[in-house]
C-alpha cells in the first residue's frame, strides 16, 4: 500500500503548488485590492524585500567601506545617481521607489552612461538658512512648488528634504541645510516647502529626525539631552511640519538620544511621531544609520535605507525567532505601500527628464534676494550709485552656491559675483579679474583631493594683493567691494580659528583695501558668501556695508547685484544669533562632543564611539543671549533695509486670557524706497514653576511690497500653546498663570510695540507621555 500512497502524493502535489502560486490574474494587486489584502498574500520575504532598500554604491568611496550589494540587486538604476531604491514585488503590483538627497535641489547625475550629448543638470536653489532668512513661508512654498516640479519630471518619488534640525552651535556642519536656531521658524518654513513639493504628486523625508545637530562621530555619538530641552527646542520644529503638511515620509537620524538610536526608538517614533502627533506616513532611517535590524523594525522604522543583505537576513531571523511579530511587520508593510500609492510611479507618471530650468532659475534668483541679509550700511554705502567697482576676494569670481555632500546640486553653471555685476551694467576691473581667475585656477590644482566624496575641499589662500596695485586701483574705481567665503558639508562640523573666525589674510585684506579706498574718500562693501555664523567683531567697522549673502544657489551672482545696485530692497533678517565671539556660545566648551576612551578604531564614515551632553537646556541660541543678557555682534532677527518702517496702533483684544488672544499692529513704510518689513512677536512669561527664556518667539510675518507712505496692518493670533511650556515633573505642558508681555519687533532686540495680558490660572493645556528621558538628570544651564 505504500507505494500507492506515494504514488497519489505525486499525482497531488501539482495541484497543491498551484494552489500555493495563484494565477497573477487572481492575485492581488495594488491599488485594485485592499491594501490589508496586499500585505496577506506577501510572503515574509516579500515583505522583509519591501522593508529593506536595494543597496547603493557611492563614487569616490573606497571599496569595501560600504556593506555589499546584493547580487540581484545590482540592476540599472532608473535615475543615474539617486540615493536610494525600494524593491518592486511585480506579482502584487509593487514598483519601485525612486529617492533622491536634495535639501537645495535635486541630486543626481548630471551625465548618464558617459553620453555627454545629453544632460540632467537641476537647479540648485538657495539653501535652507538663506530661504528661512526671508521670513516668508509663502515665498518657501513658492520654490518648493518649482522644485518639486524637478523632482517629478526626472521621475523621482521621495525627495530627501528638507533638513530641519536646530542651529545649535556655529560650527555645526551642516547647519547651511538648516532653517534656523529657533523651532517654531524651523517648523513652519519645513512645512511651507514640503506643501509646495508634495502639490507636485511626490513625496518629502523631513530629517533628521531628531537631535543630530552635529556631523562629529556622527553614527555613534550618544545625545544626552533632558526631556524639556527635547520637547521644546529639538522636537518642537518636527512637529509642527508633521501636523501642518504631513510629509510622506521621516528620516530617522544616525544619533543615539540618550543612550537609543533613534531608528531603534519606539518612544520617539511610536510613542511621540506617530501617536501624540499623528504622523500618517512611513519612517526610513538615515543611510545605514542605527545597528540592530530587529529593533528599528519593532521601533516603527519602516524601511532600512539603502539596504544591505545582512539586515534583510537579520530580519527575516527575527520573524522566525518571534523577536518581530507579523503583525508589527505587516504594520511597517502597510505604511510603506499607502506611501506608495500616492507616488507618480505607481500611477505611471510619464516623466520628461526635460523641467524647465529656465524658468526655475528665476524662482532661485528672486528667492535669493529675499533672504539676505543687510548687516551693515553707514552713509548709504548700499545701493551701489557709481559704476566703477573694484572687485577683490576669491569667491567674488568663484560663487559658493551651496555646501557640499547629500546638500550639493550638480548644476549646470553658477553665477559668480563678477558675472552678476557685469550683467546689471557695473564696470568691472578687467585686469583684476584676470589676475584672480589665474589664481585660483593655479591654487586648485595644488589642492590635494577630498578622502571622502562628501566632504568640502581645502579652503584657497586669499590672493595677495600688493599696496601699489590698492592704491591704483583706489584711484580708478568708484568702490571696492570685497567677498568672503566659507563652505561646508556633510561629514565634518566647521573650526573655530580660520572658518568661524577669518583668516589672518583675509583680515588683513580688509584693513589694507579698506585703508587705501577710504583714503579716498571711497567706500567699502563686503559681501559674506558664507553657509553659516561667523565672527565679525574684530572687523565689521572697517568696511561702509555688509551683505550677507549666504549660498544663494546657481543664480547666487546675479541676486546678490540685485541687491547691491538696490534692484531689490534687502529684507531678509537673521534666523541665528552672531555672537561677538565663540566663546560666548552657551555650548561652545562641550561642542560637538567627545570621544570615549577606548572605542575601537572605526570606519571613517561611522565614527568613533562618542557623546555629547546638552547641558545648555532649553537656553539656545537667542533664548540664551537675551536671557543671560550676553550682548551679540547681530542679535535673532536682526536686518536692515533701504528704507524706513514705522509701528503704530499696537493693540492686543483683551487684556486677560480666554483660550485666545489677538494682537495687532500697523507696519508704515516712512522712507523712500518701496521695501517688506518682517514683524516678529515674542511673549515673555512668568516663571514661577519654571524656568523661562527672557522671551521667545510665537509669531512673525513679512509686509507686502510696501511703497513709500503705504501701510499694512498685520494680525498676530496666540493661543494656550503658545503660553505653555514643558514640565517634566508631570509631563504636561502648562501655561502659568500670571502676566505675559507680548513684544512686536523687528528683532529680539529691537522692540517696538508691547503690551501685557493676565492668565489667572494655570492651563494644562496638554498631558503627553514619558518617552526619551535620560537615565540620570542633567545638569543644566537655568537663571
């Protein structure tokens, strides 16, 4: 009887494999099934394949610093040199995601398969501090409106932008991708760019999610940060973009926040993103960021970029051992695939790899202007009146769009600051020029290469610039106009002494052009073309003007001659504080941390077992300043412009607090040239429980294009939310009773209306839950 047995067991066994591999037709597919349908008939391999990326190669990298690729991975990328893929499970309908790095413009390859006949450059816009330095949040949807355009037509579904974390400390490295030392200008202008690039169909990662606020060590350095400090300065902006523009997707950060790496917290992206904020998307982690497969999966980080074989292995062990249940793996599934129907590939997008780039220059152009920053400009040095201009400084005729790693933009061409003037009709030294562009050509070619592809290239020497030729060149043209550069970028924080400080050649070019101008009666202009704070103590009242500039993008030329001839009307004010000198930054001992001893000698893109206390608190930048009454060179939100602007009829609705309160106040233009004004309001609060900033920013706005005499009357609406600080005692935020001053200004500093309201009892206004706290108090910095 056996053999018989056997015998119908093969005559079954076809029918039993058809039954376990249905027909495609009958199989679900995505977008035509249920999603919870989709994810049933997902093998546990399918499902690990959709939650770990396709792996990546970089140029420039040595062999063997990156985990391998997984032979079957290794296919045709659909865009030449973007960042990341997911895996397609074609039997259920599943593409492929395409992402790309792009804080300041969509990176990827600008030539494809070495056939130079065809080119995909995009346009590198101003980056995050200048963009965030208008102001204008309409303005920063309207570039994401246009970049998102890019993003799309070079069939990209998730970009990786836009960068948001805190401005903590100057030399912080990428801080140049960043909006500013304040969350709630961090939080709005995130959000105001991820509406404008999701109108376009396709997705954002804000990033990097959170606390990691410093390149040092940065895959292994341990944040130890207090729960209030978290909650108020380092989560703050996060969440005001995840509740105002739900973004497709959130970057986990390579840190560890007291002790846990963020891609393996369940408290910061369970508890807090999803939870208490209602994050509707999917969460990836940085590329190759946290340690442990398993734990990031039951963390709620849904995908694991860019992938390696060994975290799909882990996985895959980890559902077999019951280390991750199925129904934690199918949550991290469905996340994913809602993500993914809403992106241009599933829906088959027809994408041109042709945007318009012309067009999207001048969105770059006029973006620009509107974020620098007028410093300086004694006797009406700005506008520039007279045509002759003297031009010196390196940049001055080698623009610095933008800082370097996963934030660089392979553009077509860049604007130097010569090419600008030149096209808005100045006379430029043509003799100087040469001299200049023979210079850094020939500096260059001593420059030793970067080890690593993301990090910035050695600084040039600044020219040397003999006293004869001044003096000839004092005679000749009407006004000098000097440039200083600084540039930055992934991989490395910036130095105090020759980057956050100028150089001794730099510092002594200055003086002796500044010297020899002014011996005739001649005036100075420095333009800084710079990515972050640097120090201008020791030389700002040599020159008549300074502009900042910031890195302006690929049209950075000629927007900043928009400004210098007065084209444009200056009206970008600072969103970090410029201290008179480093050491007076609260953080400036302990930044960016240190090394423990014995960690073990590491790969250089991971770094060395290391950590950092924010022993600052809740006191960064201008709460520290004003709170501790620390004078700045340039305080928060400080600018000026070519004309004049009046406050008046400052009014608030009520004089104690009833949930709401409104406060209003008229902006006059009283000069002579048309002109926007950015009005900021802050509120101090009693601090009888608590400790409190001096004061903080809790609403800001720019004018309209005021003309000479033209008024515009700008409403300001504060809740209890904005009252509130956290307490750790209960885990609650809670407005104090008491009085509160609301001040309108034109900076933290430059107060010019006020008015105070009563609370007369304290309001819980929200309980949340005990997540990231640190395992021993910290000793922080209070009044």
């Amino acid at each position: 009887m056996k053999p018989i047995k056997v015998l119908c067991l093969a005559l079954l066994m076809p029918s039993l494999l058809s039954a376990q591999k249905k027909p495609a037709a009958t199989l679900p597919q995505l977008g035509k099934s249920p999603v919870k349908d989709v994810v049933a008939a997902m093998t546990v391999e399918e499902k690990v394949k959709l939650i770990v990326g396709m792996g990546f190669n970089i140029e420039g990298i040595p062999p063997g610093m990156l985990p391998p690729i997984d032979p079957a991975d290794n296919i045709a990328e659909k865009v030449v040199g973007a960042a990341g893929r997911s895996h397609a499970i074609p039997r259920l309908g599943i593409p492929t995601l395409t992402l790309s790095d792009g804080p300041a413009g969509v990176r990827i390859n600008p030539i494809r398969h070495k056939d130079s006949t065809r080119t995909y450059y995009a346009t590198a816009f101003p980056v995050g501090t200048l963009l965030a330095s208008s102001w204008d949040t309409s303005l920063v949807r309207h570039v994401g409106i246009a970049f998102g355009h890019e993003v799309l037509e070079y069939g990209i579904d998730i970009l990786l932008a836009p960068g948001m974390n805190i401005q903590r400390n100057p030399l912080g490295g990428r801080n140049f991708e960043y909006y500013s030392e304040d969350p709630l200008i961090a939080g709005n202008m995130a959000a105001s760019f991820v509406k404008g690039i999701q109108s376009n169909g396709v997705g954002t990662s804000i990033k990097h999610f959170a606390a990691n606020n410093a390149e040092f060590n940065r895959m292994n350095l341990n944040t130890f940060v207090s729960e209030r400090a978290m909650r108020e300065i380092y989560l703050k902006g996060f969440e005001i973009a995840v509740k105002k523009a739900q973004p497709w997707t959130v970057m986990s950060s390579y840190n560890l926040i007291n002790g846990t790496y963020t891609s393996e917290s369940k408290d910061l992206l369970t508890t807090v993103l999803r939870n208490e904020w209602g994050f509707k998307g999917y969460v990836m982690t940085d590329w190759f960021g946290g340690k442990n497969a398993v734990a990031q999966v039951n963390a709620g980080n849904d995908q694991l970029m860019p992938g390696t074989p060994m975290q799909t292995k882990a996985i895959i062990e980890g559902v077999k051992d019951g280390k991750i249940t199925m129904a934690q793996l199918d949550k991290n599934v469905t996340n994913i695939l809602n993500i993914m129907l809403k992106s241009p590939t599933f829906k088959g997008y027809k994408y041109s790899d042709k945007p318009d780039l012309k067009a999207d220059a001048k969105v770059s152009r006029m973006a620009a202007t509107e974020g620098m920053v007028l410093l300086k400009n004694e006797s009406h040095a700005l506008p520039l009146t007279s045509k002759t201009v003297a031009l010196f400084g390196n940049t001055s005729y080698d623009l610095i769009a933008g800082g370097t790693g996963s934030g660089d933009v392979n553009k077509a061409y860049v604007i130097s600051l010569n090419q600008g003037l030149v096209n808005s009709g100045y006379r430029l030294d043509p003799s100087l020029a040469d001299n200049y562009k023979s210079y850094i050509a020939a500096e260059k070619a001593k420059r030793p290469k970067p080890k690593m592809m993301f990090l910035a290239p050695a600084p040039i020497a600044e020219m040397p610039l003999d006293e004869n030729l001044l003096k000839e060149k004092a005679e000749k043209a009407d006004v000098a106009v000097i440039t200083i550069g600084r540039i930055a970028g992934e991989g490395g924080d910036r130095k105090e002494a020759d980057d956050f400080t100028l150089t001794a050649a730099e510092q002594t070019m200055i003086a002796d052009i500044t010297k020899a101008f002014h011996g005739k009666e001649k005036n100075v202009v420095v333009v800084l073309n710079i990515g972050g704070v640097v120090e201008t103590a020791s030389w700002r009242d040599k020159p008549d003007a300074i502009l900042l500039a910031w890195h302006p993008g690929l049209e950075g030329g000629n927007a900043i001659a928009d400004v210098l001839s007065g084209k444009v009307n200056p009206s970008g004010k600072l969103t970090a504080t410029f201290p008179m000198a480093y050491s007076d930054v609260p953080n400036s001992k302990t930044f960016p941390g240190k090394e423990l001893p014995g960690g073990e000698s590491a790969n250089p893109l991971m770094g060395r077992p290391a950590e950092v206390t924010y022993d600052d608190g809740i006191y960064v930048g201008y709460r520290y300043f004003n709170t501790f009454d620390v004078k700045p060179a340039y305080e928060f939100g400080y600018g000026l412009s070519y004309t004049d602007f009046g406050y008046s009829k400052f009014k608030l609705s009520s004089a104690s607090f009833n949930g709401k309160i409104t406060a209003t106040v008229l902006v006059t233009n009283k000069g002579k040239r048309a002109g926007k004004e950015v009005v900021q309001l802050y509120i101090s609060a009693p601090a009888k429980m608590l400790n409190k900033p001096e004061s903080e920013l809790k609403g800001f706005a720019k004018t309209r294009l005021l003309k000479p005499g033209e008024a515009q009357l700008l409403t300001f609406n504060i809740n209890s939310a904005d009252l509130a600080s956290f307490d750790t005692a209960t885990e609650t935020w809670i407005a104090e009773s008491g009085d509160y001053k609301v001040k309108i200004g034109a900076s933290s500093k430059d107060i010019k209306e006020s008015g105070k309201f009563n609370l007369n009892k304290n309001i819980n206004v929200l309980k949340v839950h005990k997540v990231l706290a640190p395992a021993a108090p910290i000793t922080e910095l209070t009044q």
